[in-house]
C-alpha cells in the first residue's frame, strides 16, 4: 500500500510527471499540475472528484473515524469545501445537482493538496478543514479540541425524551466541553435554559469561545476553566458530560489520525473510567432534586455498570450507532452516595 498520496498519484496517475510547483507542458503532452497530477485526468464533475478522490483514500490506508463512517462520505466532505457547496443530504434533486457541476483544475489542486495532507500525515478531515458537524450544526475546530462524534447529539436533538419528561430546564452544566458542541445543541435544544460550559483545558475553551461567538450563545452559555467539578457552583437541572474514556494502555494503539487529537480529550485511567467515576462521585450535589445527569463512557458502560451495581443505570439505545450513554436520576444518584464511588 503507498504511503503517500504523491506515490498514489505518480502510480495511478503520471509515472513520469515533474513534481515542481508550476504546470509545465511536455510537446504536445497535457499540463501536468502541481505534485505531478496530470490535467488531463481531471474528473470533470463534483461527482466524479468525489468517486476519485474516495478512491485515493481508500488507496491510502485512512482511517475513518471521525464524523464519516465511509472514505466515500469524507471524499465528499472535502469536495464540498473545495467547490463551496453546502451539503444538503435530504435533498436528492439538490444533491444530484450538485454532483453535475463542473470542477476546474485549481479546484482539482486544492482538493489534491487537501487528500495528500489526509494521507501522509494522517489528519483527520475535519482539522483540515476547521470544520465539523454536530446535531445538525456546524462547529469550528482545530486540533485544541477533540472533533465533535458523540452520539449525545440524537438525545439532545429529542431533548432527552422520555427519561427527562415535561420537567423545565433552565440550568445546564456541561462537564468537558472541547468545541462547545453538546453546549449549543444544548442551547439549541432548550431554548429557555442557561448553560455552564467547563473545561480543564484553556486551549479548548479558546475554541468554544469561538463557536459560542458564531452561534450567537454569549448571553447564554458561560465558559469557565474547571476541574471536573472543581470551581463549578450552583445547582443544575441537567449535567451532561462526554469525559475522556479511553484505558491508557489503548491509546498507543489507536488509529494515527487519532494522535492528532488532545490527549487529554481521550485517555482517562487505566480502565478508562477515572472521569466518569469523579462526576458520578460528585454529581449529586450540584443537581437539583428533579435533575438528571447524563454521562458517556463509550465501550466500558459495562465495566462501569459491573462497578457500580447500586447505581440504576438507564442506558438509551442508540440509533444512529455509539453506545454507553447512561442516564441516572439525582435520587438515584444521592440514594447511593452512602456507598463511595470508586
Ligand atoms: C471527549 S472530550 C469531549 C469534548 C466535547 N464535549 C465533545 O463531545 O466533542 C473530553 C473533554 O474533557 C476535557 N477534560 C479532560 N479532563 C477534564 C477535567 N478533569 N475537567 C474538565 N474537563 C476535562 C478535555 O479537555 C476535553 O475537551
């Protein structure tokens, strides 16, 4: 397998190319572009770029991971950056549209350069294009912060139905918020509420400023640097949290593109529950008597159910895949602080 799209297109594409900067026609030959791609095999089409460019990333070994669930998915991310297109996915007619339009060779570069960053250094698209989506919104992100994939993003949208009920909820607290994504759909969700939005990490909630800014959150959504519940006051209707969860010995094995994330966005103890297991200890005492705390622990929701068997966990499923979101009610959680959590 090539370990560089510069190879990948050299053998699929122009053995023989320049792999100078500027286009350079041999006698009679096609132009040849940048890193030795040969004008002449432009696809043509939107749609034929992004049949191409999946092609290449298949070729190259990624890993998808982070928002797309398919080479063909994150090839159209990229395409549509590129051609400046909104993805409109329900839309079938818009979309076939769309995948008629014309690409043209500096377009073809761009996308180019983009694919031979994805695949040699293995970024993971959304930080190459500081963008991503989550429920339905789009964020800002860089490599500050983890990129938005939970699937907290079905629950909020259906705002926690049925486990939260008709119960009002003004105050919000969002233990770790990387990007401020779960805090804006948050936001969004539930129009009358406050959020608090923490984080141990000032070069996230840099970040998260700026999507709280983009959103148009700034009177609703407080930033604050804390430790878990460190620095954090007051009582909540709803905490919600996607702590670190990954087993420290797991994170040397992880896909490269992951590397490029914030370590400490990922590992979490050696059973990858330290995280969980500070909030469950300490949530009690900032909910109010009615709330209800929300905690993603990934794979080890198992573990932690088998840890904790005094702690009814509700655990909803999932229907756009993930799992181990659990759901525990502030009675539940206070009926078991007589017993430690740890
Ligand atoms: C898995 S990421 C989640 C980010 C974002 N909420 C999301 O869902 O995309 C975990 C976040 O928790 C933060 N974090 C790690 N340890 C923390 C701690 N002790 N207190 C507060 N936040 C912490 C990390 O900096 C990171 O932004």
């Amino acid at each position: 397998m090539p370990d560089s799209i510069g190879c990948v297109m050299r053998s699929r594409v122009c053995k023989d190319a320049p792999a100078g900067n500027n286009a350079v026609t041999p006698a009679g030959g096609p132009k040849v572009m940048k890193n030795g791609v040969r004008q002449d095999e432009h696809p043509g089409t939107v749609g034929a770029l992004i049949d191409w460019c999946a092609g290449e990333l298949d070729a190259g070994g990624v890993y998808c991971g982070h928002g797309t669930a398919s080479t063909i998915d994150e090839s159209a991310s990229l395409v549509y950056h590129v051609a400046g297109l909104e993805h409109d996915a329900l839309n079938h007619n818009v979309r076939a549209a769309h995948y008629a339009l014309p690409i043209d060779a500096k377009q073809f570069e761009q996308v180019h350069e983009l694919l031979r960053r994805r695949i040699d250094r293995r970024i993971p698209t959304p930080y190459l294009l500081n963008e991503a989506w989550f429920a339905g919104l789009k964020f800002y992100v860089d490599e500050r912060v983890l990129i938005p994939r939970s699937p907290f993003a079905e629950l909020i949208v259906a705002r926690f139905e049925p486990w939260l009920g008709h119960a009002p909820v003004r105050r919000i607290l969002e233990i770790g918020t990387g990007s401020a994504c779960i805090a804006i759909a948050c936001a969004t969700a539930f129009p009358d509420s406050t959020v608090v939005a923490t984080d141990v990490s000032d070069a996230a909630l840099e970040v998260a400023a700026i999507n709280v800014a983009r959103h148009g959150f700034n009177d609703r959504i407080t930033l604050l640097q804390a430790d878990v519940f460190d620095g954090v006051s007051g009582y909540f209707d709803l905490i919600v949290s996607n702590p670190p969860y990954v087993p420290e010995a797991e994170m040397e094995s992880l896909p490269a593109e992951y590397l490029h994330e914030p370590s400490i966005a990922l590992a979490s103890g050696p059973d990858g529950l330290a995280s969980a297991r500070r909030i469950l200890q300490d949530a009690a005492g900032h909910l109010e008597s009615g709330g209800m705390l929300a905690v993603e622990v990934g794979a080890g929701w198992r573990d932690l159910e088998a840890a904790l068997p005094r702690l009814p966990f509700v655990w909803p499923a999932l229907e756009r895949g993930g799992e181990g979101i659990a759901l525990i009610r502030a009675t539940d959680l206070a009926g078991a602080q007589s017993g430690k959590v740890s």
